[in-house]
C-alpha cells in the first residue's frame, strides 16, 4: 500500500500472517471512511497467484556508484549525442530547490499533460510537495534554459541514497535542442556529486516503447512492477482498469485556464 500518487511500495511486512492482520485493518479502516479502492503498488510476495494485477509498468534503475564519467561511458551513443549537442547548442541547466523554480516548472508541466491530453495537477500538490519535500532537502528542480527562456524542466525526490525522476515538461518547439537529455545528466552529475547509489527514472507503461528506449538509453536496468487494486466495495481483488485515456483527445482541445481547472477537479478523485 502506498501514499497517493507514490509510483511503487513493495509490501513491507515480516511474513504472511502479519501481512493478511495488517491488511484486514486497511480495509476496515477504508470501509468505515468510504474509500473506494485499495491499491498495492509493487510486489507481490504475499498475494496469491490466481489475483491478477490491474496493471503492470516497468521501473528503470541506474547504478551511480562510480565517477560521472563511469556513468557517462554506459550510456548509448545516441544519447552521448543528445547531451553534447544540448550543450553545444548553448542550452544552460541550472538545479535549484525554491518555490520559484516549482512554478517554473510547472508552466512546462502544463503545457506537457496538455499536448498527451492528460490533466495536469493542482499547482497546490507541486506547492505541497516543495513545502514537505523539496524544502526539506529531499527534492530538486533542474530547469533549461536557451536564449534566457526556461523550455525544459524536471522534478526529482530523494531519501538516503536513493534519487527518482518525479516529473519532466518541456515545451516542444525546443525539442531540436535536446534540453530533455541535458536536464536528465545534470541531475545526474548532482546526484553522483553528492554520493547516491541509485537514480530511478520512474515508470513505465508497457505499451511505450519510444520512452523504453529513451530510458534504457542511460545504461539503466529495468524490471517489472505490478499494480493490484482491492475493490472495497465488491470486497475483492479486481484487475478493471482506469479509462482516464479514453478522454485524452477531449482534454488537448481545452484552453489552458480551462485545462488547469480540470485538472484541479479531476485529481481530488484519483490518487
């Protein structure tokens, strides 16, 4: 079970009977306060067989114990390529943790869910996530900028020795430039300066295979996740799927104020 809009928590009990006790208290705590449904976000150590996830990602790791020049050399050519012709191009990246750089971001986070015709989030989750994430030294904002104007930007969290990419936008008319891969590296570099072990690029859906690619482009390796969903109202396990991407062309006809509006009204019911 998972915080909303955790990507994966691997089950953390100690055997099965602690498990099933734990569980039996989730649900009786999420009928008694009208929850819906229960997800479980990876792992399936105490699930039997027979239940069927609700979907399935895959999650991509990247070993960032060397130097960022060991790092670099793993990487595939072409995307060698992408980040010195960011760089040649005079695309500038700077990494930053204020509530400022959030915004910025999140000017390029909306442009982004509104070309995938996905809603974005309320800013207030990016401004939640800065006031006990980013502010509290777990989080960091790498922006590009080309010509003095911000075209790409990414989010991402840490604990311990563990880095995730969280959020990435970007505006596509500066895609030629490749700032997306410049953003990726220098996060990169920050996180091997500062003694990680590991830098997850988030997931996966199966069904992407161009960013599969792009991801295993880094010199990651990748597994599977699978998502289980207990229905709480049918008192069971069920695999039915969310339609939200049956409204993705809906959305991308939205004006922008619009858009966002949606996107505040859309995601105090999802998690």
């Amino acid at each position: 079970m998972s915080l909303p809009f955790s990507e994966q928590c691997p089950l953390i009990t100690k055997d099965l009977n602690s498990f099933n006790a734990i569980f039996k208290d989730v649900i009786n705590y999420g009928k008694k306060i009208n929850w819906k449904n229960i997800y479980i976000k990876g792992g399936n150590k105490f699930l039997d067989d027979s239940i069927l996830p609700v979907n399935t990602f895959l999650t991509h790791d990247l070993n960032l114990s060397r130097n960022s020049e060991e790092v670099f050399s793993s990487f595939r050519d072409s995307t060698k390529r992408n980040i010195k012709k960011a760089i040649k191009k005079g695309v500038k990246v700077k990494i930053e943790n204020t509530l400022k750089s959030v915004g910025e971001y999140y000017r390029l986070h909306c442009i982004t869910r509104k070309k995938h015709g996905l809603p974005p989030q309320p800013f207030n989750f990016f401004k939640k996530s800065f006031e006990h994430i980013i502010s509290k030294n777990k989080g960091i904002v790498a922006l590009a900028s080309y010509n003095n104007k911000i075209i790409a930007g990414a989010i991402f969290f840490h604990f311990k020795k563990q880095a995730i990419f969280k959020f990435g936008g970007s505006d596509s008319n500066h895609h030629d430039l490749r700032p997306n891969n410049l953003v990726m590296w220098e996060a990169i570099k920050w996180y091997c300066r500062n003694e990680y072990n590991t830098f997850n690029f988030g997931r996966t859906e199966l069904e992407n295979k161009g960013l599969m690619q792009f991801k295993r482009g880094w010199g990651t390796t990748g597994k599977k996740i699978n998502y289980y969903k207990y229905d709480l109202i049918k008192d069971c396990y069920v695999n039915n799927k969310s339609n939200i991407r049956s409204y993705c062309s809906f959305f991308k006809i939205f004006p922008e104020p619009i858009f966002r509006i949606t996107g505040n009204i859309f995601y105090r019911h999802i998690g």
